[in-house]
C-alpha cells in the first residue's frame, strides 16, 4: 500500500514537473499554446452543443401517425392520478378529459393520497371494469402488486412517460417521452451554462428502482464525454421516503453541494424535486455557485430558468399532448390495430437564451396537436 502511494505520489510530482517545465518553454518563446488549445476545444465542445440542441429550441414539426382507425364508440378509461398534488399529473388529469370528452368517451380520475395508497387505487380502477387505464411515471417494477394485478385484468393500459424496455413490458403500450435524449439535453445545458468547463453533481435514485432516471441520467453522462465539455464529478443517492419529504430533500441537497466544492452545477432529478432543491439552495448562500438542471416543464421552473430564478435550464415535454397520444393509441388498440412505436410526442430545452415565451407558464408543444388528432379521428 505504501508502495503504491508512493508510485502514485512520484507520478504527480513528475507531472507537475512537466508543467512547469513546459510553461516555462512557452513563456520563454512567448506564447502558450497550452492555454490556446485549451480554449480551442472549449470552443469546439460548445460549438458542437450548440449544433446538438438547435432542433430543440425550436417549435417541433409533427412526427405522430398519419392515419387513424375509425373512432371506437362508448368506451370508458380511468385515468389513475398518483400523487394529485404534483402538477404534471394534474395536467394529464385534465388533458385526459379533454381528449376522451373530444372522442365521446367516458373519462374517470381516481386519485391516490399518497403513494402507499395506490395499489388500492389502481384496485378500484380494475374493479370498474373499463375498457383502459391510463396513468403516468410508475415503472411496473416499484409496485409489483399493481403490475401483477393489471396483468391478471386484462384491461389494456397505457402508460405516459416510463422507460420502454423489458422491466415494463407488460404494459399495453407506452407513450415514450424519449430519455436518454432529455438527459442528453440536460447534459448540453450544463455544457452552455458552464463554457465548457460543466462539473456536475447529479441526485437519483438506487440503481434499479427508477430505470427511466437512470436512463437520463446515462444520457447525462454521455452528451459530457462526446461532446468534451464536462463530466459528473459526484452522485448523490437517494430514496423515496426523502425525495417525498421537502425539507429533507432541501436539507440533503445542501449538503451533497456544500461537500462538493467543485461543483459548479446541479442536477436535481423532475421538476418537482427542483421545487424544493432550489429555495434550499438559495438560503444556504449556494446558488450562486452552482446552477440547479431539472426535466418536466413545471411552471415555476420554467420561469425560474426565464426570470434567473437559480434553475438554469429544464426540459420539458407537452403533458397535453402525450395524453392525447394516448388515447389514440387506445382508440388504436380497441381496432386491434398496433399503436405506434413512437408516437412523436416532443421534447424541448429551455435555457435563459432559449427561454418560454413571456407571459406563458407551460409549453403547450408549439404545434396544434389537438386539430391534428381531431382531424386524423375525423371529429371537430
């Protein structure tokens, strides 16, 4: 052991060696190129990511299907909302309404309490007998009860915003809001923001419990290394119990930033969690050190990432409009007729250069999504 640190501290004070002897060769021809290549690829790494984020800090074109079955008549879908409280799921909750009402189908909400409550919820749901159930971000393994108990009812579910792959298989279909690429886009942003020089910390979960966190996050790391213009320097691990806890999630944040000098930005998970991360930070005095990246396209982040409220970029995706996917991918389903693989719905980055117009508070989609289902379901 001593010996190894020993190796390791002669390798240091050689290379420390080496760069003193190379600056002394530039200063005494009287350049650095050291410094020169290093503002050279700095320049090319936000060069690049500036290329990378150009379609998305724009309104999206139209990538959902072309065609539709015909409309199913007299159907009824519950909508499970699993934690009312959170914005993103009220918002499907109402686009839910909207596009059956548009479909004339019948649209219950059965909402939980907490989240202990929801197996008993989605019992109720299964218990109604309809013809759909549609819900949001609850990958088949975190209850394996309610996966259990779907699967046994045969009721055709689709699901708004989970990782498609194996462990949620059993789903019916899965509106995919594309993961990695959100974490690709969180990745590009601390990227802009920081010139180059991103050392990101990032909060998620254990492995294995949130695969489509875990997924984003892997695009986090990724966009840093392809593009040179950062890397996550430190991981802070975290459990439902104190994510669902704001002041513990406040307090828990702060200390992961204070440990963590070198950090000069923050990812704190959805928009949700940078709800309370970001008012936690701003007391501690750390804001102005570290720039807090967050997903989902909440109101108050977004105009926190606008106005210079301490987040300083979020991506965010049209609640409105995956729900409506998804009801045409019921619609699909009771024509047995397969949904589609991707049903287009968009993700856009929003930074302070590439801010949400004033005077809104969500992004809509930049694109009248709902003619464009009216029209493929032939319904006004």
């Amino acid at each position: 052991m001593l010996r190894v640190r020993h190796i390791s501290m002669t390798l240091v004070a050689l290379t420390a060696a080496a760069v003193t002897f190379t600056a002394c060769s530039d200063a005494s021809s009287g350049g650095t190129p050291k410094a020169a290549n290093s503002s050279a690829q700095s320049g090319a790494a936000l060069a690049r990511t500036e290329k990378f984020v150009a379609p998305y800090v724009k309104a999206p074109v139209w990538r959902g299907p072309a065609t539709s079955p015909p409309v199913a008549q007299a159907k009824h879908i519950v909508y499970v909302n699993q934690l009312p409280t959170q914005p993103l799921f009220r918002a499907i909750g109402t686009a839910a309404k909207e596009a059956g009402q548009t479909l004339g189908w019948n649209v219950t909400e059965l909402d939980a309490t907490t989240l202990n409550d929801l197996p008993e919820v989605f019992n109720r749901a299964i218990a109604q007998k309809p013809d759909g159930i549609v819900f949001s971000s609850l990958s088949a393994n975190e209850f394996p009860t309610i996966t259990a108990a779907l699967v046994k009812s045969k009721i055709p579910t689709v699901v708004i915003g989970v990782l498609p792959n194996k462990v949620n298989s059993s789903y019916t279909h899965i509106v995919d809001l594309h993961y990695p690429l959100q974490g690709q886009l969180i990745g590009a942003a601390a990227v802009l923001d920081r010139r180059a020089g991103a050392k990101l910390g990032v909060l998620g979960f254990a492995p294995g419990f949130d695969p489509s966190g875990e997924a984003l996050i892997a695009g986090i790391k990724s966009f840093l290394t392809t593009s040179g213009g950062g890397s996550v320097v430190a991981t802070k691990t975290i459990d439902v119990a104190t994510i669902t806890d704001p002041a513990a999630v406040g307090q828990s944040s702060v200390a992961f930033v204070q440990s963590n000098p070198a950090l000069n930005a923050f990812y704190a998970g959805y928009d949700g969690t940078s709800s309370t991360v970001v008012p936690a930070l701003r007391q501690a005095g750390l804001l102005n050190r570290v720039g807090v990246l967050a997903y989902q396209g909440d109101a108050q982040q977004l105009g926190w990432v606008r106005d210079g409220g301490g987040q300083v970029a979020d991506v965010a995706w049209s609640k409105a409009w995956a729900a409506w996917a998804a009801f045409d991918d019921f619609n699909r389903i009771f024509n047995n007729a397969a949904p589609p693989a991707d049903d287009g719905v968009p993700v856009r980055l929003f930074t302070k250069k590439y801010p949400l117009t004033a005077g809104n508070t969500t992004w809509s989609g930049d694109f009248a999504f709902r003619d464009k289902y009216k029209a493929l379901w032939n319904v006004s």
